[in-house]
C-alpha cells in the first residue's frame, strides 16, 4: 500500500510539473505576442505622427508660402497691330482701341511667407470666351526690344527677316540647372506663357521673392504681343486705314519671310489669348510650387480710352 500511494504521489507531482510547463510555455508565447504587437503599435503610432507632421507642414506651406496681389492694370491697345516705332508706325484707328492686350499683375510675398519661385507657379486663366492655363515663359516678342539685330522692314514696313533666335524652344530653358534669371526663362512651345518682370527686389536678375519688400509684376500678352507676327499680319503705312497688311511666311530659311504660303512651326509661333474687350471679366488662379492658392478677379471697364496706344487702366 505504500508503494501505491508512493507512485501515486509521484504522478501527482509529474502532472503538475508538465502544467507549470505548458502553462510557463503559454505565458512566453503571450508576452511575445504582447511585444510584437506593441512593436506594431509603436511603429504605426510613429508613421502616423510623422505622416501628420507632414501634412501639417505641407497645410502650413500651402497657407503661409503664398503671395499677394497688390495691383491689377490693363494696358490697352490696338487690335493685331505689332508697334515698332523705329520702324513703322500705324495710323491710328480708334476703332481698335478698345482692347486690353497685356495684362500685368502686380505680386508681394504674403506675410509670414517662405521663399516663392514665381517660374513656378501655374496660373488657370477663365475669362467670358476662353480657358488656359498659363506656365512662365520669356516674350520672345518684346517690343522694346525690336531693333535691326532682331527684324528687318522693307519700305512698306513689312517684315523681311527676322533672328530665329529669339524664337527658342523648351529644350533651352535654363529653369532646371537653378537659373532664374527672367531674361533665361524661354516660351514653352503649345502653352499660353507669362513673363516677370522685377519691380523692387534686392536682385533685379532673380525671379524668386525672398523679402516680403519684394515687389514683382506678372505679365500675361494676349493675342499677338505673345508672339512676333501669331497673326500673320504685320504694319504696313500704306496698307489702308486699318494700317494692317497681311504677309506670308516661308521656312525654307528660317530667318526669312517672303510670299510663300508656309508659316513657321510650333515650335517657333506660340497661341495667344485672345484680347479682352470692354465690360469682359476674367478670373485668374495662381497656385505655388507649394500649392498655395491666390485668385483674382479682373473686369475690363465698359468703356476703354481711345486716346492712345499703351494707355493702362484698373482692372
């Protein structure tokens, strides 16, 4: 009988030995499990706040890194007439200068701005008739610049030749190697362009605002002041009352425009928006490299001075 209650006693123990063990095994596995899933956690909760923080500084830029729009003018002027006045003037016909065809738009950094790059931003142009949207871009037709180096005139004023190299195209914009100087930002083939123009900057050959004294215009040409001759028309004296002579171009010599029926490729003429005419609204949304939104909304008075050429009026 002893012997029993020995045996018994000992299978006793053994049972609750191999308990303690699985029950020990379980509680391991437990804790693993406990710690993998406080990994999981603590791994989640540190993607989630750094994703937070950045959304929330991305939401900061694309308030604060904004700009805004201190001035809006018009510049009126004449319906498809390409003015040099070295080399042809038009006769003034009144009945065409009743049409905006520059728009400049005068910009300053919002308070509290980081550094805006005003080569990037996009701008989306809604007027009563048309839509665009707008990229930087260099007036390879500035009309200050029309000189004997650019364009050669026959006795009728018309164009004979012309410098191919003023009409560059997107693979030599110098924007991506850091170059923002606005005289290097070239006219992007297919897209309606606007130019920048430094009004007050501590370097006049930048096109970054870094200061909120900063002060810089944005200029949208419309119809033919974006490009040289986009309406094959150009200034003949004798051509009539309107002063306009149609011309053809030819691109067996790229520098040369004679009576061929060829125009020049798509590289070289750019579209331009149409010129905005008395009592006509557009609304205009600037958006930042960051995404910061500004929008204005410029209205064309309902009656426009006929006075003279370039004359400029609020919007």
């Amino acid at each position: 009988m002893k012997l029993s209650n020995n045996h018994d006693n000992e299978n006793t123990t053994r049972s609750r030995a191999q308990v303690g063990i699985g029950t020990l095994i379980v509680f391991i596995a437990m804790v693993l499990v406990a710690a993998i899933a406080a990994g999981v956690l603590i791994n989640t909760a540190g993607f989630l706040q750094t994703q937070a923080e950045d959304t929330g500084t991305e939401s900061t830029a694309q308030v604060a890194d904004n700009l805004n729009v201190i001035t809006q003018v018009g510049q009126v002027g004449f319906d498809g007439v390409l003015t040099d006045e070295s080399a042809a003037n038009a006769p003034e016909n009144p009945g065409d200068a009743d049409k905006i065809e520059e728009l400049r738009i005068g910009v300053q950094p919002a308070a509290g701005s980081n550094d805006v790059n005003l080569a990037e931003l996009t701008m989306q142009y809604v007027s009563d008739n048309e839509f665009a949207n707008i990229v930087a871009g260099h007036n390879i037709n500035d009309i200050e610049d029309i000189d004997s180096d650019h364009f050669a005139y026959d006795s009728d004023g018309l164009v004979t030749d012309w410098n191919q190299s003023q009409f560059e195209d997107r693979e030599n914009d110098t924007r991506a190697g850091g170059d923002t100087d606005p005289t290097n930002i070239v006219s992007v083939p297919g897209e309606a362009n606007y130019v920048i123009e430094p009004v007050k900057a501590e370097d006049d050959t930048d096109v970054i605002m870094t200061d909120n004294t900063d002060r810089y215009e944005i200029v949208i040409p419309l119809d033919d002041t974006q490009t040289a001759f986009n309406s094959t028309e150009a200034l003949d004296p004798n051509a009539g009352d309107d002063g306009i002579k149609k011309i053809n171009y030819s691109t067996a010599n790229s520098n040369i425009f004679d009576n061929s029926s060829d125009i020049p490729d798509d590289e070289t003429i750019q579209p331009g928006l149409d010129l905005l005419k008395e009592g006509n609204n557009v609304e205009l949304k600037i958006t930042t490299e960051v995404g910061a939104q500004t929008v204005a909304f410029l209205q064309v008075p309902d009656s426009l001075s006929a006075d003279a050429d370039k004359d400029t009026v609020n919007l």
